[in-house]
C-alpha cells in the first residue's frame, strides 16, 4: 500500500513539474498513469479508465484554484468572459461525463488516445489559431463552454488545450487566454467530477476508497505533490531550453497516446 501511494505522489511530482514549465494541465499525464497504476492494483478493466479520468478532474480542482488566483492577482483573468463560458461549461461537463459511461472502457482509451495524439502534434508543430473574429455574446460563448466542458470531461482534463485556442481565435492576448482558460478549469474540475460520482455510483468493480469514479488516495497524493512542486516547475521554465523541452513534451505526449491506444 505504501509502494501505491508513493506512485500517486511521484505522478504529482511529474504533473507539478509540467504545469510549472508548460502551464498545462495534469490530466494529459495523469489519465494514463492511473490507467496503468490501476492496471497493477487489480482494478477492474471496465472501470479503470473511468475511474482515471474522474479521479484526474478531481485533483485539477485545488491545482486549478492555486492557478486562478496567481493568475487573478496579476490581473489577467477575463472575469465577465468567465461568466459566460460557464453554465456552458457545467452543462457539457455533465454531458461528457454520461458520454463517458455509455463508452467501453476500450473505445474511450481510443477517444484519449486520439486527443493526446492532437496536442501532441499542436506542441510540436505549435499550431495555434490567428485571431480572426471578436468575442461571441451570450449564446455564442455559452456554446463554446459547452463543447469545451463536453469534450474536456470525457477526456478528464481542465480544459486549457481547448479554451486557450478558442480565446486566441476571438482575438484575446496569449496572456489574458492562459488565465482565463486557467479559472475556466476550475468549473470544468468541478462540473466533471461531481458528474463522474453521480454517474459511477453504481458502477461494479470500483475499488475500496472510491466514490463513483473517483478514487480518493490517488486524489490526494497526486494533488498534494503537484501543488508543492509547481513553483520549482514555474523557477526551471526560466533557466532551461524551452523550445527544446516543449519538443520533448511533445513527443512524450504522442507515446502516452500510443500506449493508451493499445
């Protein structure tokens, strides 16, 4: 047990570090380490990715919150595009979450495994959108936090390889993007993993210490060490080569893909 819980406080080690140097969120590298924790501790293979992507929407609630308020204390957050990326957001975080269990195990590693596979290639080609129209209103923006909360709980991540592309195409600075997609996150973390509870609550197989798909040991391990960690990410992003590292990430990315694929 003790072997366990020291892998759930290395992989927050590795999440802090990467959200430190890239600003990305941890579930990228998350999902599939569980999947392959759990693979090891028995857990039922109809469960584990399940329980791997809620378990990763949970620990992005506290990690988000430190973000939103270094974030918000710079002043960089667009608060009243926040309001109207969430309900939105809510309602697809539900949404995806009941996607996710009506999916095989199976089909949704395939499902993680072709998104990893995008960002991946987005890191290493760095692709992002031209700026090319203005800010949506109300049902626009609604919209978008719906595709974006959708899309981001059935993969189990805060949401920021999708809010901060849309936010760039709508003409927002790369700055003002990262914050807010960074307290967008914090709906997203929240919506997606009540709704991976609610949905996994009668789940068969699920392992003693989880609520629905949530799986609380691995929650607290990785989001206690991510949180210590990512100052020392954040120090190291201004000493080592970027560009560099953003190819190995890159790289790193696409093999997690692979592997979650077969």
């Amino acid at each position: 047990m003790l072997e366990i819980s020291l892998i759930y406080f290395f992989i927050g080690v590795i999440v802090g570090l990467l959200a430190g140097l890239f600003g990305v969120g941890g579930g990228l590298v998350i999902v599939p380490a569980l999947v392959f924790v759990f693979a090891r501790i028995g857990v039922n293979p109809a469960v584990a990715v399940h329980l791997a992507i809620g378990t990763s929407l949970a620990t992005i609630i506290l990690t988000s919150m430190a973000s939103v308020r270094a974030h918000h204390r710079r002043g960089a957050v667009l608060w009243p595009q926040v309001k109207q990326l969430t309900p939105g957001i809510f309602i697809g975080a539900a949404v995806g979450a009941m996607i996710a269990d009506a999916l095989p195990a199976s089909v949704l590693r395939q499902v993680f495994a072709f998104f990893e596979w995008a960002v991946g290639l987005q890191i290493l080609l760095r692709l992002l959108p031209k700026a090319a129209r203005r800010l949506p209103g109300w049902v626009g923006m609604g919209l978008a936090g719906t595709v974006i909360g959708t899309a981001s709980s059935i993969i189990g991540i805060g949401g920021g390889t999708l809010t901060v592309p849309f936010l760039l195409w709508c003409n927002v600075v790369m700055q003002r993007a990262v914050a807010t997609a960074s307290a967008c996150g914090l709906p997203i973390a929240i919506a997606g993993a009540l709704s991976y509870v609610a949905t996994g609550v009668n789940a068969q197989g699920l392992p003693a210490y989880a609520t629905g798909y949530v799986y609380w040991p691995a929650v607290l391990g990785i989001t206690f060490s991510s949180v210590v960690i990512a100052p020392l990410g954040a120090a190291l992003a201004h000493r080592l080569p970027a560009d560099s590292l953003r190819r190995y990430f890159g790289v790193f990315l696409i093999g997690l893909g692979v592997y979650m694929f077969v």
